[in-house]
C-alpha cells in the first residue's frame, strides 16, 4: 500500500513544471484557449492545465487551492474573492459580449427593440420558452442582473422558463430542442456547432459587456500554488502579443474578444 | 492413533433427535459396516466420528489428539464431490494440499489413474464423467494420502455392477495395506461380501456392533430381523 | 438519424488515420479503466473469498452492504474523493487530484463493490458444493480461499468484465477528479461530454463508436483467450 502511494507521489513530482487554470466553459468554448495555449507554452516553457469548468466550481477550487489562478467572467464574484484574501488583485484581460439567441422567427419580437431591457421586457410577456443557464455563473448572474433592472422576477413566466444548471453549450443544445430564447457569450455561440434553427435576435447593448478577469491565488493563503510560473503567465496575458492575439482571433470571420488589460 | 472411543454421543438438530446415545469402540483392523434402513442415521454417524458434525452431547476421543487424526482420515460421500477440474488434478488435490511437490504427487496420481482405469480420461474434466467414475475418481482420491482411516458412505449406491465390483477391490486391497474402513451401504450382499464386522442402526440407536457371522445368524432385534429379511422397516 | 451516420462515417475515419489525439485519449481510458479494475480485483476477490469461508457474527450484514454499495452513484463517489484529495482537504498533501491516479482511485471505489458481489455470489454457490469435501481433506483457510478463486475463474473473468464495463463508460467521477484536461486526464467519455457541450453531435458519437468498439473488443478478447464458450460446462 505504502509502495502504491510512492509511485503516485512519484508520478506528480514530476509535474512541477505545469500550472493549473480553472476557465469558465464560455471561455472555453470560443475556442480561444485552443488558440492561446500552444503559443503560451511554446513562450513559456511551462504546461498551462486548463479545468474547464462552471464559474461556481471556478471560484471553489481558488479558494481549496486545487488550482494556481482563475480566469472568470463575474466581477461580483471576483471583487469579493480577493476580499477574502483568496487572490491579491483582479487583472482584466478581456471582453466580449453577450447576445440574446432566439428562433429565426422571433415570435418575440425582439429584434426590433431599441434597448437590451425592452427585449427583456417583451421576453417576459411572449408566450415563448426561455432557457436560463441556472447554475450561477458568470453568463447566469447576468442574466439576473438584468431581470432585477426591469423589476421582473422570471419564475413569473411558469414552465416556459427552463433552468437548467448546465455549461453554456449544453444550455444551448437545450435551447435548440425547446425553440427557445437564451442569453449567450458570442464566442461560444459562433463556435457551437448545433445552431438548429436559432440565430442572434439582439446583440450590442452596453450592458451586454462580458469581462473577462485573471485572478492568481495568493500565496498567503495556498502556499503551494506556483505562484511564480503564475505571475510569467499574468504577464503574458497582459503583453502585446495576447493583445494581437486576441483581437486577431476569429470565428465565422468575426472578431470574438477585445483586449483591455492595461 | 487407534481406538476411536465414542462415548455418549447425540446429535440433534433444532432439538429433533438424529443419533444416539452411541457408545463404540472402533479398533484398527479390517471393514466395518454400518447397517440400517433410511433414515437410520447412518450418514450422520459416519460424518460424526469424521468430525464433520458437531456433537450435541458425548465425547469422541482417539488415542491421539484429534486435530493429528483428522491427517489420517479421509472421506468419501455419497454423492461423489468433484471439484470442477481434470480427473488428475482432482486425484493430486489432497497430496498438494499437504504440500507434496506437484511432479511427485502427479506420478502417484497417475498410478491411481490406472488402477481405477481412467488412464486415458485423466485430463478430462471431472464433473463430465459417469456416475461410476465420478464415484471411483472420489474413491481413489481418498486413498491418495494413505490414510489409516477411509469412512465411506454408501459409496455404490447408484453403480453398475462392473463400477462396484472395481470399487470392492480397491476398498478390499486398501483394508488388507492397513487401511480401517467404516462404510455404510444398503447392499446386503456387499455386507456379507466385505465386512469383518457390522454395526447395525435404528432410528438412531446402536442396536449392535460385533462379527458379521454373528449378527447374520443372530439379528439382535425385530427391526434387524425385518432388515434382514428384506422387508421395510418401519 | 443523419447524426448517427456522420458519426459512424467520422469514427471510422478516425481510427483509419490513426488519429493521435484519439489514440491518446482511448490508451488514457484504457490505462485507467484497467488499472483500477487490477487493484480492484486484488481486493475484491481474495475478500469476496473470505467472507464466503468464514463465519463470523455481522456476516449477512457485510454482504448485505457490500450488495448494496454496487448501487453507489458514481458522481458521488468523484465528489467523496475530490473532497478527500482537495488540497484542502485530507490527503490534499499528496497533490494527486487531477492526475490520473486520481481518477484511477475514483474507479477503483466504485468498481470494487461490484466485482465484489458478483464474485462472491459465485464463489458462495461453489463452497456450497464444495465445502464438506475441502473441510474433509483438512484444508486451511488459505488453501480454501485460492481453491474458490481457482475453481470460480469464469465466473471471476465474468465479474472483470462487468467491473470493466462499468468502468469504461463511466464519465461523472472521472470529470470532477480528473478535470477532462486536454492532454493530461482527457479520456472518451469525458471528451463525448465536451463535445457534445460544443454541440459537435457527430464527434461525440464518433468517440462513442469508438468507446463502444474498445469495449466490445476486450470481452471479446477476454472470451477468445479464456475459450469461456468452447465444450464443457462453463
């Protein structure tokens, strides 16, 4: 048993040289760490392991030290982790924006809105379905944050609102198979590959700002998190050559994320 | 490790009766065999004085400590038990179980093999062959180890003529090499043909045990009587 | 309709052009699987064994729960062990999560159970048969336990196989203490959940053409080597 657990221990030791990053699905699915990591270990010489996973789960393995730094989407969320001294600083890197997916027929009708909250508003009397990402993450709280601001509570539109606590993409597979209205990130959506028969019905709005932060576990509270491979990370993420890369990046011909870091 | 002394031994199962009391010497010579109708006990005897069943009352005491006279003692059930292997694994199973070398244990075998004539079948599976052979495998299993005591329980029950004569040969060659055998059978023939001396049951109670010319010429009860006429005892 | 075609065209092509992400995701499942199924058949047998040849006091009661931890939910049995091996947690120190030993410990939980059960529900029905003959030759507690295990193999083989079965397909646990991490601890089922949460259906089925093939090719194997369905009784 003993011998067993040595050659375990064994077989991590020899990780030293790699970190681990927990990422939000909708960053993921972009595509756009696909695209970043191959540059960021060839410049790097250290392997990036990326946990993909829902932002609750994100924030969880930051604060248990199962990871050495966070890229998440919800500023909340993220001001009151570094409160909690689980990080020293929030660094922005990014934006993109969240669009309302819909049925091309947009029974709705919200396409012709002049602002993000009269969508909303017609949203909450049309007899349609609406798919809510339930889970409380970054695109999920948004999704909030907006029903707080037209004072509805959507609970209100009965069975045809569908929470179902799943990653953006599988909330947009059930979305397809229920012809129904959800709040997405762009760069997941022109990545997804079953549109079925949905297409963007409203996108542009101010508050449709999705930011994107870095966030490195402190030392203090995890003493072993690689904080200096961590810290050659940041810097990168923050350096002319992310920001080519990341205004460069496309899918379906349209630029995905913007650079903001400074 | 002889005389088996057994004294005031019962068994019961759920307070029903099986055996007993039973007082018997058994000595070290020659086949004994047990006598009775079904139901006589006859089975839970032989299990007894093997230490397969626990005593409810009594005693059984060898002249060597029990756990020693367990290593000479060997059993052969009514319904042979095969274990689900070759006729000559099965037949080396006791001799490896004593940590005899494989190679020394499979030369023996194979001399078994042959006389209960299964030389050709010994890599066959076991549990595949005839009741007869099956029965004469278990037979000669038991014998493997040279054990001083052999018990055998109804060993031809369900045999051919041609099965149970080679059996009676083997068990007659075993007695005369040293060998005590204890058998139960229901074959009044094969009483008269191989016992020195017989233990006749009924209902559970010893109602003898001495020659077999005496218990033939002199029945020591009605039920015997009955028995020994070929009547069903009641 | 049209999906499951496209799958089966792309798995087909896959595994023609030798993709090697594909092969490097199923030699990871493989690896993981097998490895957890080894030490869970180290455990599970010799203690399925015992439990069938010793008498002890809670003995219904052990089986009772051992029956019943075949019903362990294995998301659950990922979220036990990704608690345990946080580094927040207990055995954090060892910094196994994410690695594929941890995924191979979360395996192991769940398959041992059930390969447990099963070859203990064999092995019981075996001693029935055997008992009275492997306590009349004396055998000791050990030489049972390797005797039941010997003599139950198919049935044993079987239980692997169910273990594997189970183990191959399973993706809830193996996500939450292995991290699907590209090129570290990404196997099948964990690469079909991606790919499905990317809305590439035809993908996912490839990979889970590819999964079923894997599966079906080892019992396959295992039957072929183990000639289970050629003569004899089992």
């Amino acid at each position: 048993m003993a011998a067993l657990v040595l050659v375990f221990v064994q077989i991590n030791m020899a990780t030293a040289n790699q970190i681990r990053l927990a990422v939000t699905s909708s960053f993921h699915n972009s595509g756009l760490s696909d695209y970043l990591l191959p540059h960021i270990e060839n410049d790097l010489k250290f392997e990036v392991h990326l946990l993909v996973v829902g932002t609750g789960q994100a924030i969880k393995l930051g604060e248990n030290g199962d990871v050495d730094a966070i890229l998440v989407h919800s500023k909340p969320d993220e001001e009151e982790f570094v409160k909690a001294g689980f990080a020293k600083h929030r660094r922005q890197i990014m934006f993109n924006e969240y669009v309302i997916l819909g049925p091309s027929s947009d029974p709705a009708q919200i396409k012709l809105s002049n602002n993000l909250l009269e969508a909303f508003k017609r949203l909450s009397t049309a007899n349609t379905n609406f798919v809510s990402r339930g889970d409380l993450s970054g695109t999920h709280k948004k999704e909030i944050e907006i029903w707080e601001k037209i004072h509805f509570k959507p609970e209100k539109i009965g069975a045809q609102y569908i929470s179902v606590g799943s990653s953006m993409g599988k909330a947009i597979n059930i979305a397809v198979a229920f012809d129904a209205y959800i709040l997405s990130d762009k760069a997941t959506w022109l990545n997804h590959k079953n549109k079925g028969h949905l297409v963007i019905q409203f996108e542009g709005d101010q508050l449709l700002h999705n930011q994107y932060s870095f966030l490195p576990i402190s030392k203090n509270v995890h003493f072993h998190v690689k904080s200096k491979l961590v810290e050659e990370l940041e810097k990168w993420l923050v350096s002319g050559k992310a920001k080519k890369l990341i205004n460069s990046y496309m899918v379906q011909n349209e630029k995905v994320f913007t650079f903001n870091a400074n | 490790m002889f005389p088996l002394s057994i004294s005031r031994v019962e068994i019961s199962v759920k307070s029903k009766k099986l055996l007993g009391p039973i007082n018997l010497v058994i000595n070290e010579k020659g086949i004994t065999v047990v006598l009775g109708a079904n139901g006589s006990g006859k089975t839970t005897l032989l299990e007894a004085l093997h230490g397969l069943r626990k005593l409810s009352r009594g005693k059984l005491e060898w002249s060597v400590p029990n756990s020693q006279a367990a290593q000479q003692q060997s059993f052969v059930f009514q319904s042979p038990i095969m274990l689900r292997r070759s006729v000559i694994e099965n037949l080396i199973y006791p001799l490896i179980v004593r940590r005899i070398s494989k190679s020394i244990a499979v030369e023996e075998a194979k001399l078994w093999a042959q006389k209960i004539g299964l030389e050709n079948k010994m890599s066959q599976q076991a549990p595949l062959l005839s009741g007869g052979e099956m029965q004469a495998v278990a037979v000669a299993r038991a014998l493997i180890t040279k054990p001083k005591m052999l018990f055998l329980d109804e060993p031809t029950a369900s045999l051919d003529g041609l099965a149970k004569k080679t059996i009676e040969e083997i068990l007659i060659i075993a007695a005369k090499g040293g060998t005590k055998i204890i058998m139960s059978t229901h074959d009044l023939g094969q009483a008269k043909r191989l016992a020195n001396d017989i233990i006749y049951l009924h209902k559970g109670i010893l109602e003898s045990h001495g020659p077999k010319e005496d218990f033939l010429n002199a029945p020591p009860s009605d039920a015997a009587r009955q028995f020994l006429a070929g009547d069903i005892v009641i | 309709m049209n999906e499951i075609l496209q799958g089966l065209v792309q798995a087909f092509w896959l595994v023609i052009s030798l993709d090697t992400e594909l092969i490097a995701i199923s030699l990871r499942s493989l690896y993981v699987t097998l490895t957890a199924l080894l030490i869970s058949t180290l455990v599970a047998f010799p203690l399925a064994a015992l439990i069938v040849v010793t008498r002890f006091r809670f003995r219904r009661v052990v089986i009772a729960i051992l029956n019943a931890l075949m019903g362990l939910p294995p998301v659950v049995v990922g979220l036990l062990v990704y608690i345990i091996f946080s580094r927040s947690g207990p055995l954090g120190v060892l910094g196994l999560l994410y690695t594929t030993s941890a995924m191979i410990i979360a395996q192991t939980v769940i398959i041992t159970p059930l390969i447990a059960s099963v070859a203990h529900q064999s092995m019981r029905e075996l001693w029935a048969d055997y008992r009275d003959l492997l306590i009349s030759i004396n055998t000791s507690k050990p030489q049972r336990i390797g005797t039941l295990m010997w003599d139950s193999k198919r049935a044993l083989i079987t239980a692997c196989l169910a273990g594997f079965g189970r183990g191959i397909g399973e993706v809830g646990a193996i996500m939450i203490v292995g991290g699907n991490i590209d090129n570290a601890t990404r196997v099948l089922t964990t690469a079909i959940s991606l790919e499905t949460s990317r809305g590439d259906f035809s993908l996912a089925l490839a990979l889970g053409f590819v999964l079923i093939s894997l599966a079906l090719s080892v019992s396959f194997a295992t039957h072929w080597f183990g000639k289970t369905e050629r003569g004899g009784l089992w």
